[in-house]
C-alpha cells in the first residue's frame, strides 16, 4: 500500500510539472490565410490576437467576425492536442475519460 501511495504521489508530481510546461506553452491558431492569429497556452488560455490591417474593415464586420472565430477555433484545437500528446499517456493506463 505504501508502494502504491508513493507512485501516486510521483504521478502527481509528474503531471502538475507538465500541466506548468503547458502554462508557458504557446500554440498559434490562424485563419483568412495568416490574415488572423491567436495565441493560446497549452492550457487553452487565450493570451494575443493579432489582425492584419487589410482585413479591418467596418462594411465586413462578419467576416472579421468569423475569421476571429475560426482562428480561436484552431488555436484551441492545437492546444487540446498538445495538452493530450503531453497528459495522454497518464490516462490510458487510469480510465480517465478523454485522455487515453
């Protein structure tokens, strides 16, 4: 039981030390082409957008809209995927749901 204990405690310590690695991660979601980018952690936090001059334009405001939307869409989407490829492998051998 105290073997057991003391690998859970190492597996604690394992995945909190990999969920601060994706604390200072970045992954770059991007649409319309590069026109649109947002940088995300590899904990899903939102931290730049960046638009391109070009596509600012009030009479298109759906389409920034979207644009805007699409990028967030990619950059969480990268993010989850960095997030499973690091907590993933701790998952599979403990039922967790989603990260196996």
């Amino acid at each position: 039981m105290e073997q057991m204990m003391k690998q859970a405690q190492k597996l604690q310590s394992e995945i909190g030390r990999i969920q601060e690695e994706l604390a200072r991660e970045r992954v770059e979601g991007v649409s319309g082409g590069g026109m649109v980018k947002v940088t995300v952690t590899g904990q899903g936090e939102i931290v730049g957008i960046s638009i391109e001059p070009e596509v600012i334009d009030p009479e298109e405001k759906e389409m920034l809209e979207d644009l805007l939307l699409a990028a967030i869409s990619d950059a969480s989407r990268k993010s989850k995927e960095l997030a499973q490829s690091r907590l993933g492998r701790f998952g599979a051998g403990l039922g967790i749901p989603g990260m196996g």
